[in-house]
C-alpha cells in the first residue's frame, strides 16, 4: 500500500497528493512517470511525476479528474492509500547542452514540466516558461516556477489572469522580439503540442514534447502505447515518454486517444448513476 | 492387467457452443473413477520414455500407478518431488510433443492421457490434502528473483526448499507472470494460479511486486542490498509487430495488450471492471500459437461473431497445441492458414479491413519448416473491426539496458552457460523464455530448476 501524505486541490479538476513510495522516490528522474491503481479490479493509470523528495521516500503527483478512475483517486484524502503505484517507468527527460530553455505548459502540462524546467536551472541553464490555462484557476503551478524561472508569462483563453490568448501566440512574440533559446520544452494536451511544434519549427527552435497514451502496463508488455516518430513506431512507455516535438505524427497520437471514447462515455454515466 | 483400450478416457467437457460464450474452465476434469480407469491403460513399460519427454523429469509410470491403485496422495508427493505446478502443466503443456508423445501405447492407438491424470492428482490435492508443515532450515543466503512466471515461480521454490530466503520481484501488480495475465481463464483459471503461488509464498518466498528490475532496482542494486544470487525470469514480453501498413489503426491489439486487458484487468467482466476492451463483431488474429488460439477463443466469448486465424503457413506448422487448434475449431473459430496479412486496411482511423495474400509452400527454410511463399495477384481483403497481432514476443530490453556485462543475442534473448543457466554475469542466472525467445511453461520450469541447483551449488561453498 501506498499512503498518501498530503493532499492538495488545486482547481476543480487538479488535484495534488504526495504519496510515499520508497522504490520510485529513491531513483526516478524528471521527465519519468508511475502507474497507479486503486481497488480491487482498479485500471492502471499512468501519471507523471511532478516532484520527488528522496529523503521522505515521497513522490508527488499530479492529477486532472477526467474519468472514473480519477474521480475515484479524488476521493481519497490524507492517510488513505493507493493499491498499486509503480516506476519510475519511462526514460529520463533527455537534455541537450543548452545555455536558455523555454518551457510551455499547458493545463495540467505544468505538474511534468516543472521537474524538468526545475533540474535544468540546477544545472545552470536560465529557463523562461509559458503557461497556459482555460481560466486562471487553470493555471497552476506559477509561484513555484517563479522561484527559478527567468521570466514566467501567464496565457489564459479567457484573460482572467496574465494575458488573454494562446501560448502559442507569447511563443510567437518571444521569437518576433529576437528572443533566443537553444531549446523549447513543451508538455500539454496534445493539440497545443502540435501547434507549439508548428510554431517553434519554422524557426527551429528544437522541441521537445512528453507524450501520455493510453497504455497498461508502462513497462513495454501491451504496445497500446504506440506512437509513430519520425515514421518508427515507438513506444512511450518505453522509449518515450518524451520525444522530438519535430518528428511526432500528432494528428494519429490523437486519434489513438479517442480509442475508448464510447466506453469512457458509458463509465462515467455509470457512475454518475451510482 | 492393464486396460488395453486403445482410446483416452474422454475428457468431460463444457459443449462448444455454450462454453464459447463463458470464461469458465473447458474441460471439468476427470472422476476419481475416470482417472483410475485411465491410469489403468499405462503398462508400466520397462524404459519409461514419457520421463525422457519431460522437460523436468517427473517420475511418470510411478504416479500414474498410484493413481489407478487410488492413492492420489502419493501419487501427488511423486509429481511434486519434480513438479511443483502440476495443477498448471497437466493443463498447459504440450504433451503431445513430450511425455505423450513417447508413449509406447500411442504407437497402436492413443498414449496414455498423462497430462489429464496430472491435473486430476493436482486438483485432487488442492481439494482434499492436508496443508504440510513445513520445517525448513535456513541457510541465512538470499537470491532475488526477478519475474514470477513459471521460470521465476520454479526456480524460487527450489531454492526455499533448499532453505534460502528468496525474494520475488514483480513488476505488474499481481504475481504470475504470463499465467496471470496471458493464458486465459477458460483454459487455466486464476484461482489455480493463486493456489500453486500460495505453495510458493508458504515455503517462506516472498512475493515483491510492483517492483520493475531495470527501472525501479537494477541488477546491481540487489546484490548491493545483499543478495548473493540473481535469477532473471523475465520472460518475453515484448510484443512483435508485422511492420505492414495500418498497424497504428484503432482496432488493432497486439495479443499482449489484448490478453492483458481480459485476463490481468477483468475485461471479461465487461461493464463490471473500468479496463475496457473493444471486440467488435468480426476479428481476425494473425499468428497460430497458443497465443493466438487463446486471443481468438477470448474474442469469441467476448461477443464476437466471426473470428479468424490467419496464418502464413500449413496446418502441419500450426505451433499451438493441438488440442487448443481443435477447442478452437469447435468453438467456431475460422482458420485462414496460408494466408500472409500484407497491410491493415481503414476508414477514419478505425480498422476496417486486413489484407491478405495466399501462400503456397516451397522448400524447408532455416526453422526446418516448409517457407511460404506468395501467390502473385491472390491478395484480397477479410472484412474486421479489430486485429490482433498475436506472431510473437521477444525479451523486454529493460534489463539488458541497465546491467553491465550481461551479454544478450541479437534478437535480445540472454546468453547462458548451458549447463548452469548462468549469464556472463557472475551470480546471475537466467531462464525461460528470457533466454529462449517464447517458448512454453514447461520449458521455462526447467530452467528454473536447473538454475536452481546450480545456484544451489555456487553458493553453498560460499
């Protein structure tokens, strides 16, 4: 079992819980992932790692509530446990020789990219990041990049906080204004991923994207998770789950998403029934 | 005077029709009385060939003697002298090509039904005998054990009979290995599982999961944390692709993934359980091992209304076992031998179709088996919602990735001393289907056994 020490809401559909589990806390890196499940018959469900702390043997995650069985792990508090949490799976975030990074966040994007963004300033690269949300209760995260990030530019669809529009659009005037960096990281739902990609690649600012299908096991077994890069399957558990923004063929990475789009549908309604 | 009926006592089992629309077990087993009557067949033959194709050597002619003598007890202690899952091999082994196989009496009409008469001593025990006190003295040596299928599962009880304290590390939630999440529930039942585990965990074995040997520990780790000894049971887990066009199309499984949602997460419990899976009414599954057999009987339980094997090659290469083609067939199951998928066809991402092309055989090739080869302009198209891919797995890279020295072939498979099972790594050990490719339990079990004594033998100097 797996306890959980502390619990955070962050939004309406964010939750944070730091959970202790020796074996992932004494080894994983940023950009790796874990999966957890709960219940007797419960799903497997990846999830990044958004910080790790090696002397409490603690992981924190991070966790939007999208389907049931996050609805579930939403109703767990302080001291209740996981069944199963299993990793680090995947690989390292891989990091280039970079002076200047630019990191991109998305929703919920921000709870993987802060390990990274976070271990790269302690290594002495200067980091700027974007991050966006739908409303200001979206964004999340903010005060903790703010602690070694450069500059921190705010996007929200709605203006409620920072600046209204697209991260895209502050990518864009970063590059227009001759801002340089050596590389861009961006985690995010996939379609800002892609549009990211295709605003950074006109002006090869290099890209990297981490990459979250479905998948069960994390460790290789099952291949759900393929992903075609660079025009070779790969699988993110495995290989992944960052890849070169560049090369990932998004538009199947989000039809591969939509496989279980029915039966989601029908579980929930089940459990909205219950 | 020995039964000289040239037949098998039948084996009871559930009618096709019903049975390919449940998950419980296919055949029942025998009676106490049908048991006695088959074991009566054996003639207890001087040389006792069944033993040479036993891939652990269980001392065949002398359980089966106490099984048509009545005492299903002893005849247990005897299988369990060399077996430690008889309920799982009387099930899953392929006896045809092992002990049946050299049954004198299969040269005049049927061998001796060795593998049904194993399962019913096995199941008889786990119903009636008595749990035994176990007195076992610990030598104060550790091995870790990474894998629990039937490699992991044989080599670890060995040692803790020899008295080491063994850990198990697994890296799925629940112990297992390919008998937990591959082989499904009408052939090998969970429950069964959970029982020959429990033999395991009760000779002092523990059982480590969520724990993934190259990820969450490396091979180094353990002997750091103190273990003298490391036994890799990994398996082959990684799923092989066709690399044909549509293979990234919704609807297409590889047999791991599919296998997995329906056996380790309960998909067979439809609405019941949160793992989904998509069957759809028409299923083509390319490949004809076990694997495949067990994919296609899961699609047809789960509601599908035409299933498929399609095969590149003959009837007389079809590797799975022979009773399992024939199950198949009885359930309806449509065999497409030589037939060759050339792309996987689709329609807004969804599959919609798999492209075959037939096959005739020509000369032998390098697996000594007949090589298909094309017939030009015979392509046509199986109309399917959903594919499964189910040619073949080869080792998780996982492990060789994050051990130095331990050298792996080409293909991935780890290399080992034949006579020991130990890889060029010192004190590590290998077996099963990690250091085969795929192969089968009983195999596996072997090696885990053979590892075991040499294990046994390296450190018992130390």
């Amino acid at each position: 079992m797996y306890k959980i020490l502390k619990k955070e809401i962050m939004n309406e559909a964010v939750i944070m819980m730091e959970v202790d589990a020796p074996y992932v806390a004494a080894r994983c890196e940023a950009g790796q992932f874990v999966i957890v499940r709960l219940g007797e018959d419960g799903e497997r469900i990846p999830l990044t790692i958004a910080d790790f702390d090696r002397e409490k043997n603690s992981v924190t995650i991070i966790f939007q509530v999208v389907g049931y069985s996050t609805e579930q792990y939403a109703k767990l508090e302080e001291g209740d446990a996981f069944d199963d949490f299993v990793g680090p799976l995947g690989q390292p975030a891989p990091f280039g020789k970079w002076n200047r990074v630019l990191g991109v966040a998305g929703g919920v994007g921000s709870a993987p990219l802060y390990p990274q963004l976070k271990k790269l300033s302690e290594m002495g690269v200067e980091c700027d990041v974007i991050i966006g949300g739908r409303s200001a209760e979206f964004v999340i995260l903010a005060e903790k990049f703010a602690k070694f990030c450069k500059n921190v530019y705010i996007m929200t669809d709605d203006g409620t906080l920072g600046e209204q529009g697209l991260v895209t659009k502050k990518i864009q005037e970063l590059l227009d204004a001759g801002e340089k960096y050596d590389h861009c990281i961006a985690i995010g739902p996939l379609v800002m991923m892609k549009f990211v990609v295709a605003t950074t690649k006109p002006a090869d600012l290099h890209t990297t994207v981490s990459l979250n299908p479905i998948m069960i096991d994390g460790t290789g077994m099952c291949g759900g998770c393929r992903v075609t890069v660079g025009g070779e399957t790969k699988f993110a558990c495995v290989d992944g789950p960052d890849f070169d923004g560049f090369l990932v063929d998004f538009d199947e990475c989000m039809k591969r998403q939509t496989f279980y789009k029915e039966e989601e549908h029908a579980c929930r309604m089940r459990n909205a029934a219950n | 005077m020995a039964n000289m009926s040239p037949t098998k006592v039948p084996m009871p089992q559930q009618d096709p029709d019903i049975r390919n629309k449940n998950f419980d077990e296919v055949a029942t087993g025998y009676t106490a009385e049908m048991a006695m009557e088959e074991a009566s067949r054996c003639i207890n033959c001087k040389n006792k060939p069944c033993m040479t194709g036993c891939p652990v050597n269980v001392p065949i002619p002398g359980f089966i003697e106490k099984v048509a003598a009545g005492d299903f007890e002893a005849a247990y202690e005897i299988i369990t002298s060399e077996n430690a899952l008889p309920a799982i091999c009387g099930r899953v082994c392929p006896q045809e090509n092992q002990c049946e196989g050299k049954c004198i009496r299969g040269i005049k009409g049927e061998a001796v039904s060795i593998g049904r008469l194993e399962r019913f001593v096995a199941d008889y025990h786990m119903q009636n005998g008595k749990k035994q006190e176990l007195n076992i003295e610990k030598n104060g040596k550790r091995v870790a054990v990474v894998g629990s299928g039937p490699a992991g599962i044989t080599c670890a009880g060995e040692l803790a009979k020899k008295g080491y304290d063994v850990t198990i590390f697994e890296a799925l939630h629940k112990a297992g290995g390919v008998l937990s999440y591959g082989i499904p529930e009408f052939r090998l039942p969970k429950s069964l599982v959970a029982k020959e585990l429990e033999n395991v965990t009760d000779m002092g074995v523990k059982i480590e999961t969520n724990v993934v040997i190259g990820r969450s520990l490396t091979v180094d780790d353990l002997f750091e944390r103190g273990f003298n000894a490391v036994f890799l049971g990994t398996g082959a887990g990684l799923p092989n692709f066709l690399r044909i066009p549509g293979e990234n199309l919704l609807g297409v499984y590889s047999a791991n993934e599919f296998l997995t949602r329906v056996n380790l997460m309960k998909g067979y419990k439809k609405d019941a359980v949160p793992t989904p899976v998509k069957v759809g009414k028409k299923v083509a599954v390319v490949g004809a091992g076990n694997v495949a057999t067990d994919a296609a009987r899961t699609a047809k339980r789960l509601g599908a209304e035409e299933v498929y094997i399609v095969y590149r090659r003959g009837a007389e290469e079809v590797p799975a076992r022979a009773e399992e083609v024939e199950h198949a067939k009885e359930e309806g199951v449509i065999f497409k031998l030589l037939n060759n998928p050339v792309a996987i066809h689709g329609e807004d991402g969804w599959v919609k179709g798999i492209e075959v092309v037939e096959q005739q055989l020509g000369e032998p090739d390098a697996s000594g088996r007949r090589r298909p080869e094309p017939i030009e302009g015979s392509n046509y198209v199986i109309d399917v919602e959903t594919v499964v891919i189910a040619i073949g797995q080869s080792p998780n890279p996982l492990i060789r990735q994050t051990t130095e020295g331990l050298e792996t072939q080409k293909w991935g498979g780890i290399i080992v001393e034949e006579e020991t099972n130990e890889t060029t790594r010192k004190n590590v050990y290998a077996g099963g289907d990690v250091v085969t490719g795929a192969a089968t339990v009983i195999l596996a079990m072997g090696a885990g056994k053979k590892a075991a004594k040499a294990i046994d033998e390296s450190l018992k100097e130390m």
